[in-house]
C-alpha cells in the first residue's frame, strides 16, 4: 500500500477517533506525501460518516438498555 494511502486512511481514522493531534500529524504527513486537499476532504467526510454510523448504533443500544430497564421495573 502506497505511504500516501495510508495517510489518508489515517486522516479518517483520526476523524472518527476525535483526535486533533493525530488529525493535524496525519494531515501534514498527507500533504507532504503528495494527497491534495480534496483528498484529506474526503478522508475527512468517510472518517465522520463512521464516526455517525457508530455513534447511531450506540445510541440505539442504549435505549434498548434504558428500555429493558424500564421494563424490569413494571
């Protein structure tokens, strides 16, 4: 796999993971290698709609835990 390849799946990794320090490493290292903006862009939009998808399937788990629970108490 390409070095630049790898940076771009890390800008999307670091995206998902909320962390601005490996964002902000991860981006320089892209750049450096030759990625273009659009690229760390779209990097950027696949890591937050993982991001999303994770966080809708917690939230779903959750209110089914809270849901159980109130259905422990009637």
């Amino acid at each position: 796999m390409k070095e630049r390849t790898k940076e771009l799946i890390a800008v999307g990794a670091a995206t998902t993971a909320n962390c601005v320090p490996c964002l902000k490493y991860h981006y320089q290292k892209a750049l450096a290698l030759g990625a273009t903006n659009d690229d760390i862009k779209d990097a950027i939009e696949v890591g937050r709609m993982v991001r999303r998808g994770a966080a809708r399937a917690w939230d779903k788990e959750a209110d089914e835990l809270i849901d159980s629970m109130q259905e422990g108490e009637a």
